[in-house]
C-alpha cells in the first residue's frame, strides 16, 4: 500500500491505482472534516441558534407558521417564510403600513397590551432600567399549571433569541421554552414571581419581531382554536365551548390527550 | 541463469498406483481427512485421474492422469488474481510459489485454476494422538481458511541449497534436489528438472513429439508436460474430445 | 407499558402517521427471528470452518458470492440515483433519495458481512490493503467497495441525525445541516466509485483465461463483462428500488411517492435494460464466434448439459431483458402500476439471473476434457445467512421508515440562512 512496505515494486499500474484510492480517500476525509469544521465554526460564532431554528422551522407545518400580519388581519394568507425572523423581514415595512382588521376583544384568555409577545407562548417587557423581564403567557400557564420543575439558566449565561430560554418538567413531558430576545442573564425569577428571566440586551433593542395589539388576538384566537382540535382530538374530555375560558391546570385535568404533540406544537418544538 | 523447474509424467507407465499421492500427503503435512469430507472437499496437491476412452469389451483403453500444479509460466491465471499476492512467480526457479500465511482465503485463484489444481483447507488440521510424529519438520502446516497446491516440494530444494552450501558449492546438485512424488513413483514416470537448462534430460522429453501440455490452447504456459504415445490420450489435452470420457479419481 | 408507547411515539416524527407500537413490533419479530437463525448459521461457519457450507474445491464460490453480486447489483440504485439527482439534476427523483441511500446502505453493508463469513480468514482482510495487487479485480473491489460503503454511511448520516429526538442535540443538527450541503461531493464520489466496483465485479470473471465461458476480449485492461455489469447493474437499480418503494407503500398502507417518480424510474431502467440486451447480443456472439473457439471451447461446451441450455441465455436477454425493458418504457404498460412492477421484477430476475450464470454455472461446466459438469446445492448454513442478510435489510429498513424522514419532504424551503 505504500511505498516502504517491503516486496512494493513501483509500476505504472501502481501509480494510477493508489493515486486514486488516496484521492477518493483524501476527498471523503475532507468532506468530513469540512462538516465539522464548519459545525464547530458555527457554535464558535454563536450562529449555531439561528441555524437549528431555522431548521426546526422549516419542518413546522402550514398551520403553525401563518405571518403575523395574517393573524392581524392585514393580509389575506401568508406563510411566513423567514422563521418569524420579523427584524430581517423585509415585507415587514409594507406590511405593518396597512390597517389590522381583526378586533382587539377578548378571545378567552388573558393578555396585556404592554407585554410583546412570542410566538413561542412568552412575554418581553422592557423595563425602566434598560433590562428585559421575560415570563410565560397566560395560555402557556393555564396549560401547564404548576409545573413539576424548573430549570432556569445561571446569572451570566447568554440566551439566544429561539433558542432554549428555560426547561420546565411536568407529568414526565419535557418543555423546552423559547427564548423571546436574545441577552445576558441577569436576575431569574420563577412560577410565584410571575416572570422567570431578566435579560440585560445585546446591542441596540430590537423588538419588532414580536406580537402586540390586533396581532395577538388573532395570534391567541388561533391557538385556542389548535388546541380546541387536538385535545378533542385524542378523545380526552369534552371540547371547551367557544367564547369559554381555558381551563387552568390543563395538564393535569386532562392527561390522556396527545401532550406530545401539543406541547411540541405551542413551544414550537418538532 | 534462473531455473525454470518442470515435470515431464510419462501417461504410458503410470499405473496408478497412487503412491505419489501418499507420498505428497506424507511430505506436504497433509491432515488426514476428517468424517465428512468428500473427493470435493478433500487435500490432495497431487490427484490421479481415471479416464476411459468410453468403449467397451477390447476396445477400452484406460490412462491414469496424475494433475498437479502445472507451474504455469509468467502469465499464471492465479497469480494476477490473488487480491493480496499470496502467490507469485519465483523468478529464481519459475516455481509458482504459494503463501498459506498471506491467504485471506477468498479462493478466487481457485475459481481462476482450470486444472483444478488448488485446494482449500475446509477443515482445521487434526492429526490423531501420536501421528503427528509423523510430520515433516521442514514443511509449515497450514491453518483452515487458506489455499494451498502443490510448491515442487519448495523445501527439498532449500535443503538441496543447504547441502550445496555446506559443501562450498554455488550451484545444487541435481540429484539432491527430488520431488516426494518423483521419489515414490515405482515405475519411474515423473521426470523432473530444470527445463531452462538444454542438457537436462526433461528439456528433451519435453519436447518430444509425444510431449503435450493440458490445455494448451488457453495460453497458460504450463512447466507440467505429460508424454503417451498413444494418440487418443494425446486428444485429452484440449478441451474438445471428440470421444466420450467418465473420470474418477483413485 | 404505556410508558414505552410514550416513547416510541416520542422518537417519531410530530404529525405524521405510523401503525401502533404493538404493530410495528409484531411485523418485526418474524424479520428478527430470521436475523437470528443467519447470525448463528454465520456463527457456525466463523467457529468451525467453512466446512458448514457446501461449498467445495469445485464449487469455491457458492451462494454466497452469487448473493454479494446480486445485491451488490441492486444496490447501485443508491448511487445512480444520486448521480441522477445531483449530477444530471433531476430534480423530480429528489424524494426518492434517501430510501435509495437506505438501501444502498442494506445491500453494502450486507454485501460485506457475507463476504466476511465467506473468506477463510476474516481478520486478514486488511491483508488486501497493504499488499494490493494491482493486476488483480478482486482488489479493486475491495478498495472501492470499503470507500462506497464509508460514503453510504456518511450518506446516511444526514437522514439518522433529522431523527426527532437526535435533531434535539444542537450539534447533530448543525452537523447534519452542513454534512448535507456537502452531499453532491459524496454523490460525485459514490458514482466514481460504483462505476469501478460495478464493472470490476464482471471483470472478476472476465479476466479468466481459465474459464473460457466467462474470459471476454475488451478494451484495454478490461473485459467487456466489466461494461456489461455496469450497464446491467445501472439498469435494475432503478427497477429494484421500484420494487423496495412499491413493498413498502403495500407495507404501510401509504401513498410515498407520486407515480410520477416510478414511471421516471421505470423509464431509466427500461432504456438502460435495452441498450444492455443489445451490448450483450454485440458480446455475446463476438465471444462465442472468436474469443472462446480461440481458447479451444465451444457452444457446445456449454450448453449441452441439462439444465443448462442455451435457454439461460435466451432467458437473460429476451424475456428477462428486451420484454421488461418495452414493458417499463412503452407508456401503454408503464403508465399501469401493475405492469410497471411486473416490468421491474422481471427486470430483477433477469440481472439475478446472469449473476448466478456467472458464479455458478461457471464452476460448473468442465474445463479438463476428463472434468464432468457438476452439482451444488448451498447448505443451511448458506442459505440461513443469506436470509438473515434479508431481514437484516428488512429491519433497518423498517426502522429508518419508522423513525426517519425518507419520504417526507421538509416542509418548508430549505432554510436559506442568510448568514452563510
């Protein structure tokens, strides 16, 4: 195989035919140290978060990635096609210029006009002194209940936006939450403080990929309506009447319906 | 001047006899066989053949063929085949040399052989209690899994070299350096020499006109020639007899 | 017990449909059963010897190189259709890919556990790598075999890491989105590499001088059988992946594919069939007309035994060649889901047969003038591993349908992340 082996007689047949194997070889040995080496430089240059979102994303269903400006009213249908990355959209603009047509009125559940809402089931409130209080919202609450633990990252760890704010346990499910804003760590609250992270920003604010007004009505309205579906669905209890509100404590009042897909499907999980 | 060993096997006074076979069994650490073996599946670097020329009453005439290793020339079928080059042409002696210990025994140089001369060690070697006494120290046994064929009795001729050495001498002496099959034979029909050297009596016989190789026409070149005077054993050589043979092995 | 359909149902893809655990259990354990019985028939033959087979010094190769060649043959559908897709960039045959990478990834890797059981010494098969003789096809193969089977793998890295729960671990996703952009290299490579062992496995036969039924003229150092296999293996990988996409669409119960892909697929085998029956006839009369009288053999050498007629030969090109090949291309069968798979099965059977041709009925017919024509028939032990090569295939298989993205598109683009 090479040339110091002994008895290895050099010959034209030789030349062509290890040149190739080692080329075929030296080729599939960079191939692969070309992935890795790219996978690591994208962890490196903290694009790793963007890169697994997006994917995620793009195994979503229709259904769960209606545009926001759908949801208020503002276009007929639209499929977003940039990972509710809003603050790289550039229909953006054009889009938040018309007028929003559904009715900001009470769809059943609770929510704050000074909150901003992800489309991953939390809430951003900037406060005075610069920082950002991250919680969970109402449908997510009432569905969860209390939950059976929570993990929440250490003071000074970085959070990327959509990628894993904190984990939550609850009836054996595993709940990843999705981080609304990406930002330091400052302080973590919990289930009684009624938030769970404060986040001091990165760079400039930059806030416009998130839910207010008529889009969350349209937002929560419709997820009201999925998760109507899928609990009457898995043939579970009654469905909840329209216009009613979500039962709290859902978790535990119904825990023979599908909690996988549901879950996955509201913390916008595969 | 490299030697180009080879075998002149005179067809007309070989009877049969099969002591060359012992004899090679003996010499080669061939393991005797084990309960299920068949002719298929058996060691036997030298075979003899049966063949009839298909008549009956007086007009049947039977030869007995003893094949081994042809010791094809330069453009052995097995040689180019083998994946590792287990087996190659010795330029010093044109023996087709055969390495158990590099064998992955993929038996492809066996499919490649068409006279059928190569063997495959199916069984591991098991010699009963106090037989393997018996064995000749100078030739290595083979383990299972590996191909094996006649070598010319390769170990004759390193002790013939040895001896030539010893003695001060460059060059072997003939008549030191015998084939076990050669030895055994009693009524003398193997011939056995340095078919590159024009004195020696097998490069005469061989080319005699009486003198054919088996499948000649496939190109093989090989050292093993066989002599008979009669035409119909002459007709065996190639392939396409017009006469109806059965064969069986002694 | 329900916490174990909890997590089976977690490692599956969220929304789409897969029978119950209970289902998919119960359809596995016949497959796994036959696995067994071939990992102990192959056990036997690694612990006593190859004597368990009834392979012998006239039949040194048996069932078993019978079986890599066909598999081997069937498999090239892996690498033919990745050359189709991103080489000649047919993008229609796009969903089909990854069940062909999978099995691609079945034959090989079966290919190679049967040819380690096969050799008589397994742990000297490195033994080919550091004394290659270069003269030899039996090394090109298995150098370029070694290398193809590490591309299948690498191959199917991308479609294991998009496994539900794998993705989970960022570094598998990220890993899997950049091994992915890579694939077109991986394809290129595995199309060099298939065009080498494909042929070299019919210049296995076709360099022997001392088998005048199979010794071929060429070009070059190949031998005409070296085209004939790639031609004919190019032409039923198709048709076997065909057939592999059709079981599992009657399995599951499930449209995978549109129809649109089988006819495309059928259309490619049948064409190749085609040219393949008419390089054949080309071959096939230059050899029995020139190269094999040259070497002092003729027809009647070879076709006068029973069974063994010149039916086999008529068999391998006619109705198992030139009729699959106008069923799979004339629109008035192919169009018919029916005809179309009974066009590839034939299309199978004709490759499977020329390969036992050449592996068995080569060592069957005589040589010497005093050689009989011979019998062989495999062992249990054979024909066990053969079919726990089977199941094998089978199972992984089912396994990747189960838990893997074969035949689901992504759902959205491909995520076109602005930051590379």
């Amino acid at each position: 195989m090479f040339p110091w082996i002994d008895g290895f007689q050099w010959s034209v047949g030789h030349i062509i035919f290890l040149s190739l194997f080692f080329a075929v070889v030296l080729t599939i040995l960079v191939t692969i140290a070309s992935a890795l080496w790219r996978t690591l430089s994208d962890f490196r240059t903290h694009r790793a978060t963007e890169i697994c979102w997006r994917m995620n994303f793009a195994e979503l269903p229709d259904a769960e990635r209606y545009c926001r400006h759908q949801l208020a009213g503002r276009v007929a249908s639209r499929i977003c096609d940039n990972a509710f990355e809003c603050r790289q959209c550039l229909k953006y603009p054009e889009f938040v210029a018309l007028p929003a047509k559904t009715p900001s009125q009470n769809v059943g559940i609770d929510f704050s006009n000074k909150l901003l809402y992800h489309r991953g089931h939390t809430w951003v409130r900037p406060e005075d002194d610069g920082t950002l209080t991250v919680g969970l919202d109402e449908l997510a609450h009432r569905m969860i209940g209390r939950p059976d633990s929570v993990e929440l990252p250490v003071k000074g760890s970085e959070i990327e936006c959509n990628g894993m704010a904190w984990r939550m346990m609850k009836n054996g499910h595993e709940i990843q939450v999705r981080a609304p804003i990406e930002g330091t760590v400052v302080c973590t609250g919990g289930v009684e403080d009624g938030w769970y992270l404060r986040l001091r920003p990165r760079g400039p604010l930059n806030l416009r990929h998130l839910l207010r007004g008529a889009e969350v009505c349209g937002w929560l309205s419709g997820e009201l309506d999925r998760l109507q579906l899928q609990l009457s669905a898995s043939k579970a209890q009654p469905c909840l009447a329209d216009g009613g509100t979500l039962m709290p404590e859902l978790m535990d009042a119904m825990p023979e319906a599908d909690w996988d897909t549901v879950l996955a499907a509201t913390f916008l999980n595969v | 001047m490299s030697a180009r060993y080879g075998m002149v096997i005179d067809l007309d006074r070989c009877t049969g006899c099969g002591a060359c076979m012992v004899a090679c069994a003996a010499e080669n650490n061939v393991p005797p066989a084990p309960p299920r073996a068949t002719p298929r599946t058996g060691l036997t670097p030298m075979l003899v053949h049966k063949v009839t020329n298909g008549m009956e009453g007086t007009a049947r005439r039977e030869v007995f063929i003893p094949v081994t290793c042809m010791q094809c020339g330069d453009e052995t079928p097995c040689v180019s085949v083998c994946p590792q080059q287990a087996v190659q042409v010795d330029k010093a002696t044109g023996i087709v040399m055969q390495m158990p210990q590099r064998c992955l025994g993929c038996r492809y140089c066996m499919v490649a052989c068409p006279y059928h001369a190569r063997y495959f060690n199916w069984w591991d070697p098991a010699w009963p209690a106090g037989m393997e006494k018996s064995l000749n120290p100078g030739v290595a046994v083979r383990m299972r899994g590996v191909v094996e064929k006649c070598n010319l009795c390769h170990a004759r001729l390193h002790s013939a070299k040895e001896k030539a050495a010893a003695a001060g001498r460059k060059e072997l002496d003939p008549a030191d350096y015998i084939p076990a099959c050669l030895e055994a034979c009693p009524t003398g029909a193997i011939l056995f020499g340095n078919l590159a050297d024009e004195n020696d009596a097998v490069f005469s016989v061989a080319h005699s006109p009486d003198a054919f190789r088996l499948l000649a026409r496939l190109g093989t070149e090989p050292k093993v020639y066989y002599k008979s005077g009669q035409a119909w054993v002459k007709a065996l050589a190639e392939h396409h007899s017009e006469r109806a043979k059965e064969s069986k092995h002694v | 017990m329900s916490e174990l359909l909890l997590i089976d149902r977690r490692w599956i893809a969220r929304g789409v449909e897969r029978s119950s655990t209970m289902r998919f259990l119960l359809w596995l354990v016949p497959w796994v059963a036959l696995l067994a019985l071939g990992i102990y028939a192959a056990g036997l033959c690694l612990y006593y010897g190859l004597n368990q087979t009834n392979m012998d010094n006239r039949f040194a190769f048996g069932m078993w190189i019978f079986l890599d060649l066909a598999i081997i043959a069937m498999g090239a559908g892996a690498f033919f259709t990745g050359f189709l897709v991103y080489i000649l960039k047919q993008e229609d045959l796009k969903p089909i890919l990854n069940s062909a990478v999978v099995v691609g990834l079945v034959c090989y890797s079966g290919a190679v556990a049967v040819l380690m059981v096969d050799v008589g010494q397994p742990l000297r098969a490195w033994f080919t790598f550091w004394y290659p003789n270069t003269h030899s096809m039996l090394t090109e193969v298995t150098f370029c075999i070694s290398c193809y089977l590490l591309v299948l793998i690498l191959e199917y890295i991308p479609v294991l890491l998009r496994n539900r729960q794998l993705r989970k671990v960022p570094s598998f996703l990220i890993f899997e989105h950049q091994l992915h952009k890579l694939v077109p290299v991986l394809a290129a490579v595995g199309a060099f590499l298939s065009f080498f062992h494909q042929g070299s496995l019919g210049g296995l036969y076709g360099v022997l001088r001392g088998r005048p039924f199979v010794y071929r003229q060429g070009f070059a150092i190949w031998p005409s059988t070296f085209f004939l296999f790639i031609l004919s293996a190019i032409a039923v990988g198709p048709s076997f992946l065909i057939l592999v996409t059709a079981a599992a669409e009657r399995v599951t119960g499930r449209h995978l594919v549109k129809p649109g892909v089988f006819r495309k697929l059928g259309l490619i085998s049948g064409v190749l069939l085609a040219m393949y029956v008419a390089v054949k006839a080309v071959d096939t009369l230059v050899w029995l007309n020139i190269t094999s009288p040259s070497l002092g053999f003729g027809p009647r050498d070879y076709y006068s035994y029973w069974p063994i007629s010149s039916t086999f030969l008529f068999a391998v090109t006619v109705p198992l060649g030139l009729f699959p090949a106008l069923l799979l291309i004339m629109p008035i069968t192919a169009g018919k889901r029916g005809w179309l798979l009974f066009g590839a099965t034939l299309a199978c059977a004709g490759v499977l047969l020329n390969r036992f041709v050449f592996t068995v009925q080569t060592l069957a017919l005589p040589t010497l003038a005093f050689d009989d024509f011979l019998q062989y028939s495999p062992s249990w032990q054979e024909v066990a591993t053969f079919g726990g090569v089977i199941a094998y295939g089978v199972i992984v298989y089912s396994l990747s349908y189960r838990y893997l993205p074969l035949f689901d598109p992504p759902k959205g683009a491909d995520p076109n992340v602005s930051v590379d």
